[in-house]
C-alpha cells in the first residue's frame, strides 16, 4: 500500500520515466508506479531486468516506431471479427470491397512495422543476460515474430507485388494466434517490453542509482530531488527509527523530505533512484503528508487530517506492518501548547517500531529538551542557514543536529513590514 499523493508523482515524476510511443505501453508505465511491489523478491527481479536493459541501453538507442503504425498493426490483429467470420468469408469481403486497397495497404503496414520493430529492439539483445524467469518471455516475442515470416512480404512489398495471397497468408496467422490467445499475449509482452526500454532510458538519462534493499538502516548518498533543474544533494543517514529535522522556514525541509520519499517509494517499485548510492530498508506501506491543506470536501482541517494520518499509520504498525512514514511540520494546526504535549508522546511512541522508520519536520524548538532527544535515541538533522549582512543564507545543506535559528523577525523586517506598523507617532514597534 502507498500515501503519496503529495509528491505530485503524475505530474513531476512519472513524465521523468515515459518513453512510450503507444498509450497501452504509457497505460502500463502509469500502473507501475500505481501498485508498490508485494515483497523485496519482486522488487530484486524488476531490479535484475531493468539492469540488463540499463546495461545494453546504447545499442536500443535507436528504438522508435510511429505510434499510428503500431496501433494501426494492433487494431487488426485484436480485431475479433477476424476470428468471427473465417478468414474464407474475409477474402470474399477483400475481393469485393471497393477498400481492397486500404485493406492492402494496412497489412503491408503490419508487416513493415513488424520487421522494424525487430530489427530495432529484440534482434538487438542478447536474452541469455537476462533472468531466467524473463528470457521466456523475450523467447515468446521473437517467436512469435519468427512465425509472421517477415522476410516473404516485405520482398513482395519491394516487389511491388503484395497482393490478396500475402493478405490472406496473413489473416490465417492471426485467426490461428487469437484462437490460442497468443495476440494478446504478445501485445502484453511487447508492452512490458518498451515499459523496460523507457525506464532504462530514463535510468540512464538521469543517473539514477539501483538501491540496495534489505537491512534495517536507510542511507542515502548524494541523494536529489529529481524533478528540479539544479537540485541540491545531500546525504541522508537513519541510525534510529525516529528522526526529526528542524530548520528555519525557506531553508528547504520539505524538499529534502520529498527527496528521501520518492527515493524509497522508487526503491519498492523496483526501480533506480536519484542518488549516488542508497541503501533502503523494505517497507510494507509508505505514507507522506508534506502538504499542508484542509480536507474541505470531508470536512476535515489541517490538524484532523494530521491526525487522521498519524492514526492510519499506528493502526498499521499495531497489525505488525512495516511502515516508512513522513510528517512535515507535524501538528502545526493546532497551538503551540498542545503541539508540544501531543509531539512528545507521538515521538516516544513511534520509537516503539523499530522495523519502522519515520520522518517528522518541526518548528517546535523546545522539543529539543525531551529526554529522548537529549539521550540521542532520536535522530536529529538540520537544514543548514546562516545570516550575512543581515540577510539569511540557504544552503540547503542537511548536517546533524539542531536548528536553533530564527529568522522570522529578520524577514519581517527585510520586507518592511515594521516600518509599515510603525505607529504615527514615529515609536518603534
């Protein structure tokens, strides 16, 4: 199961991984990265494919095809009414139709398409560096393109002489392929097929790294948020499975924990992630609330859907889940006072789950103080800032530690706000 709804996944991380040309291929792309992968088996055979095809990206760099080919080959070869009539009464339809040849001209499509598509992608691997458990598959699509016997027609076509006998060769191949179901079989082969190009490509292209999974302790080297154009890297390290990060607003948390989030939500998709090295624990279900908006259509403020966040992922660790959860600035819809109280039992309780690990943003300095924290059984990291020449100086740099800067009031001043207060009197505020 997956919460990650606020990292904006179809709209900034998905387009980073399309490389389809065909909308069932995209359809499919789209469903992994709906459907977080069931156990660390699954996700280290994704990883093992994906590998190979990372590994051979340079010769696929030619793989393309028009998408009006493709769809136009998969209308015919799908359409049911082939199988309906036999192809006898099809001939007849060909040899009286007044679209004898549009009718031509689509098959010669589906044979072109075809021997390109080959030449360009299977014929261009070498299966045996694949798994096992995907050679068979790769084996079923070159064998099934083995059987069309391109070679015949595309000679008619240079020919010129592609004709009703190569139409009829080729409507009985299909009758037969969808009378065993093989089409929709290779179809779906072929999807899954350019679903792997596309994410090698883009694997490559952006110098993700394949995470180590397993273990019980989360590192992340140079990690970056991968939608940005100049992101900052930072090294991400949990040594307990509490951590809290504080740093002034501006200085870049909720960033850094969209960073780490969508590298442990790629990780349990069986994909790369961006970094330089990552190690990821396996988690059953990932929950991140950085977001900070009321719920209008149930009703529900800010500080509702905090809590009703943090109760969904306690009902889940109390059934014996290993979660990955992150809060961003936690409970800061409600007052100062009862943030504190209900932050400190929240933090203490969450250490409980040790197989677990959660992330949790504040501004509440004074939790610096909870014995927990002073004991070290808490992680702490901050996000680095200074001031010069009173102004304040980001560098988005993650250390260990605690935030104690302020610079609201440097802010409220940089912006004039005070002179803008100033009573008539010309009395400072």
């Amino acid at each position: 199961m997956i919460g990650i709804d606020d990292l904006n996944v179809r709209e900034q991380i998905i387009p980073l991984f399309d490389f389809t040309r065909n909308h069932f291929s995209r359809e499919l792309l789209n469903s992994w990265f709906e459907n977080q992968l069931v156990s660390q088996q699954d996700i280290e055979e994704r990883q093992r494919i994906l590998k190979v095809f990372v590994a051979n990206i340079a010769s696929l760099q030619d793989f393309s095809y028009s998408a009006a080919d493709f769809h136009g080959a998969h209308s015919i070869m799908t359409d049911p009414d082939l199988r309906a009539y036999g192809y006898r009464e099809i001939l007849k339809y060909y040899r009286s139709s007044s679209h004898r040849h549009q009718i031509i001209g689509d098959f010669m499509h589906i044979s072109t398409f075809f021997q390109e598509w080959s030449r360009k992608s299977i014929q261009q691997l070498d299966t045996s560096r694949f798994p096992s458990f995907y050679q068979s598959e790769l084996h079923f699509i070159r064998g099934f393109l083995e059987e069309l016997e391109l070679q015949a027609p595309i000679r008619c076509i240079q020919r010129q002489k592609f004709g009703l006998k190569q139409v009829v060769a080729l409507t009985k191949f299909i009758i037969e392929k969808q009378r065993r179901g093989h089409i929709i079989r290779f179809f779906e082969s072929v999807q899954r097929f350019e679903v792997y190009i596309s994410v090698a490509r883009a694997i490559h292209k952006h110098g993700f790294v394949f995470p180590c999974m397993g273990g019980t302790q989360l590192d992340l080297r140079q990690a970056f948020h991968p939608a940005l154009d100049v992101p900052v890297r930072n090294n991400i390290v949990a040594s307990n499975n509490v951590c809290l990060l504080t740093g002034p607003n501006m200085s870049g948390k909720s960033t850094l924990l969209k960073t780490l989030s969508i590298c442990v939500y790629l990780a349990h998709l069986g994909l790369a992630v961006p970094a330089e090295q990552a190690s990821i624990p396996f988690f059953e279900h990932i929950s991140v609330m950085v977001n900070h908006n009321d719920d209008l259509a149930s009703g529900y403020s800010h500080f509702m859907m905090e809590i009703k966040r943090v109760k969904e992922v306690l009902v889940r660790t109390r059934r014996g889940e290993t979660c990955f959860a992150v809060f961003d600035e936690l409970f800061k819809g409600t007052n100062i006072d009862d943030a504190m109280e209900i932050s400190k039992l929240t933090i203490e309780g969450l250490m409980q789950f040790s197989s677990c690990l959660f992330f949790i943003s504040t501004h509440l300095h004074e939790l610096k103080k909870a014995h927990v924290i002073e004991r070290g059984l808490v992680d702490t990291l901050y996000l680095d800032c200074s001031t010069e020449t009173g102004k304040p100086c980001f560098t988005y740099q993650v250390k260990q530690g605690w935030s104690d800067i302020k610079i609201g009031r440097i802010l409220f001043q940089l912006e004039g706000l005070e002179d803008l207060l100033r009573k008539s009197s010309g009395q400072s505020l």
